[in-house]
C-alpha cells in the first residue's frame, strides 16, 4: 500500500499509479481517427483523448486534495488593537497590541490526522484503478462490438447474394416451366426477407462503429457521424484460444491486484486513524499567542510584548459524539472490507464460469458442425439450378449455412466478452497485459 507523506506529492503519485501518460497536448491536437483501426491504436486513442478517462483522473486527485484538508496545520491569525483615552489632566494616552495566534496540536493527534489523509489519498488512487479497468472493459467491448457486426453483416451478404443467385435461377426456370408462379413468388419473398434482415444488419454495424468512435474521441459537430465512423473498420478478428487457467490463482490474484479491495482496505485504515485523531478531542485545546504591546501616555513611552496560551475546556460532552462517530465509520469500514472481498470473489467465480461455458460450446460443435457450411450454400445453387431439389431444399440449405455462421459469430464474440470480464475481475487496466496468458 503507498504512503504519501505530503499533499504535494499526489498528482505525482496519481499519475504513476495510473500509468497511463495521458498526453493532454493530444486532445488540443487530435487527429483524425483511421479508417482501418487496430485495437492497439484504438487503446492508444482512448488514453490519449476519452474524457471520462481524464474526469476519473482529475476526480481522483481532487479527492486525494480534499483528503489532506483536515490535515494541514493550522493556520496563525493575526490581530491588532489601539485603544485610545483622553485622561483628565489632558493630552492622549493610547494602548497598541499587536498579536499572533497560533493554534496548537498534540503530536500524536497530528500524526493521526497526516496519517488518515495519506490512506485516504491512496484509496482515491485505488479507485482511479478500478474507474480505468472499467472504461477499459469498455472500450473492449465496443471494438469487440464492430467486429461481431461486421462478421454477422458478412454472414447475412452471403445468405442474401446467394437468394439474390437463386432468384435469377428461379425466373429463368419459371421462363422455363420448370416451377411454378408460387415458388416464384416465394423466392421473391425469401429476398425481400433476408434483404431487410441484411439492412438491419447494416446498421448495427453502423452503429456499432459510431459508438466506438464517439468513446474514443467525443465530437461535438454533425459531420463527425458523416465521416470517420460511417468507414470506420477494425482489423482484428474474434479469436479463440483455449486457455490453461487455475481458478485458485486467478482469485489469488485478483485479491492482490482489484483496486476496489485496496481502496476498502486503505480505507479501513484511514477510519482506525481518524478514530485515533477524534480521541484527542477529548483534551483541551489549545493555542499560544505572543505579540508587542505598547503604551502612550503623555511624556511616556513603555514598550512591551505579550505572550499567552488558550486552553478550551470540553466541560459539556468532551466532544464524544466525534468520538462515536469515528468508531462507528471504523466498524462499518471493516465490514464494507469484507463485502468488496466476497464481491471480487464472485466477480472471478461468474466470469471464470461463463467462459468455460463459451469454451465448451465452441469446442463441442465448432468440428462438427461450422466446418463446410459454404460449401453446403455453394452446393444447394447448383443443385438447385440442375432442377435436383427443391425449393424448401433451397431455403433450407440457405438458413442452415446462415444460421451455422452466425452461431459461430455469436460464440466467438460472447467467449471474448467473457474473457474480457474475467480480466476485468482481476483489475486488468489499460496499461496492463493479460494475465490469462504466459508472456512471452
């Protein structure tokens, strides 16, 4: 856990932990987005110019200041007085009190109150993390999100061009008398479904590409929906690799490295600190002035200097409701420890499970079923054509190879959202390698 002895040091610290070079001079000179993106250059964009990125940033050095409020010293008051009087005897007689006041601690509560400030700062720095590694997942999920589109777009163009072929067979065999004004007709209507299935399509992939380019990098004017995002492709692929994990250290590790249970803990030792700080309110307070006092009278002059100290006296309540408070917020601290544990735990256990389940399925029908399937669409044309088969044949084969490629997108895209939500889990943020695999 980092320990911070002066408030001066916090955005140096926040800007280490993080990691993230956030180059501000990029958002004043932001380039264009590629039409061909990399996920590696989309990470690049999204740390250079997401603004929810930057605010999670700032918000954590702004609360890493405040912790430190309650720890500075305090601050001398000055004070300065001239009374003046006109004695019988005539000419003035004045009194000049110049004075400075300075508020004192018990060093021990001092120590305390650096020391909750210090746990605190780290805690605001420990959610930073965990704001980083969820706009991270997000980022991953919305390239995942064009890739799914464009392979499902791929899927229907294929589907629909191979209705498109069967239509134009269909009206030479109908010329022909080989089938009749129904089968016709129901080819037409075959287009015309898939046709709007391949529209639909169309616009989540749209879509899709719009959404990433407004997280990358917020544009406030219209064209920007005319221009980048309307071509915007990736050129990664949904991938599947099989990975060797171990449930217990993966756990382990997400134990030792999620921000939300470092921050929880750093913060239950920021509540003991503060209940140590709020006990020394129980003794008087203190403060010490010193100053120059002088007086006037007439033919006199008699300089001087005064020096005092103020005790406050906790007669009424001995300030015991600061006291409960501190021990109350101690308590609940150590309990919010636990709850962050269990969920962090959990969020392992649903996300290791789930890609397992992906893993299975993949495996266990990629062989036997996925293989082939556009040979099968290229050999119920031809068939079709020969007069060999049907037309529920025909529509049969063309759903089936339709239906097959898009259970495999489908898969594939929710196997890598899985294994983005495992890492997430183990507070993988955007500097970070995967732990799912060895490094190289």
């Amino acid at each position: 856990m980092l320990r911070h002895k002066h408030p001066g040091l916090l955005l140096r610290l926040v800007l280490t932990f993080a990691a993230i070079g956030v180059a501000t001079s990029a958002l004043a000179q932001a380039p264009d987005l590629p039409q061909r993106l990399s996920f590696e250059e989309a990470r690049q964009i999204f740390l250079e110019r997401n603004p929810d990125l930057k605010a999670a940033r700032y918000r954590a050095e702004q609360h890493g200041h405040e912790a430190w409020i309650p720890a500075l010293w305090p601050n001398p008051s000055f004070s300065m007085q001239r009374n003046q009087t006109s004695p019988p005897g005539g000419g003035i007689s004045s009194e000049n009190t110049l004075a400075l006041e300075q508020p004192l601690r018990y060093p021990g509560e001092h120590a305390a109150l650096r020391r909750t400030a210090a746990s605190r700062t780290d805690a605001s720095i420990q959610m930073f993390s965990e704001e980083a590694a969820d706009l991270f997942e997000e980022l991953r999920r919305r390239y995942a999100a064009i890739v799914t589109a464009e392979s499902r777009s791929a899927a229907h163009e294929r589907a629909t061009a191979a209705i498109r072929r069967a239509v134009e067979i269909g009206d030479v065999r109908y010329q022909e008398g080989d089938i009749s004004s129904f089968e016709r007709a129901r080819l037409h209507i075959a287009l015309a479904t898939y046709e709007d299935a391949l529209e639909g399509a169309r616009k989540d992939r749209r879509d899709a590409r719009i959404e990433l380019a407004y997280f990358l990098s917020p544009d406030p004017h219209a064209e920007h929906h005319a221009m980048e995002e309307a071509q915007l492709s990736a050129t990664d692929s949904l991938v599947f690799k099989q990975l060797v994990l171990d449930y217990d250290q993966l756990v382990a590790h997400a134990l030792d490295r999620r921000g939300l249970l470092t921050a929880t803990e750093a913060e239950v030792a920021a509540s003991e600190h503060q209940l140590r700080a709020a006990r020394y309110a129980r003794l008087p307070n203190l403060s010490v002035t010193a100053g120059y006092r002088g007086e006037t009278r007439p033919g006199i002059l008699a300089p001087g200097f005064t020096i005092g100290l103020s005790v406050g006296l906790p007669v009424w309540h001995q300030n015991q409701p600061h006291i409960r408070a501190a021990t109350a917020a101690a308590s609940a601290a150590s309990y919010e420890m636990a709850e962050a544990r269990r969920r962090v735990e959990l969020d392992v256990h649903d996300a290791y499970e789930r890609l397992r389940s992906y893993e299975r399925r993949i495996v266990r029908i990629s062989d036997d079923i996925l293989v082939g399937s556009d040979r099968l669409l290229e050999d119920a044309l031809y068939v079709y054509e020969e007069g060999e088969i049907g037309l529920v044949e025909l529509l049969d084969a063309v759903e089936a190879t339709r239906t097959a490629q898009l259970l495999q997108t489908d898969l594939l895209a929710q196997y890598n959202l899985s294994r983005y939500a495992l890492e997430r889990s183990l507070g993988v943020d955007p500097t970070d390698a995967s732990p799912l695999e060895p490094a190289d």
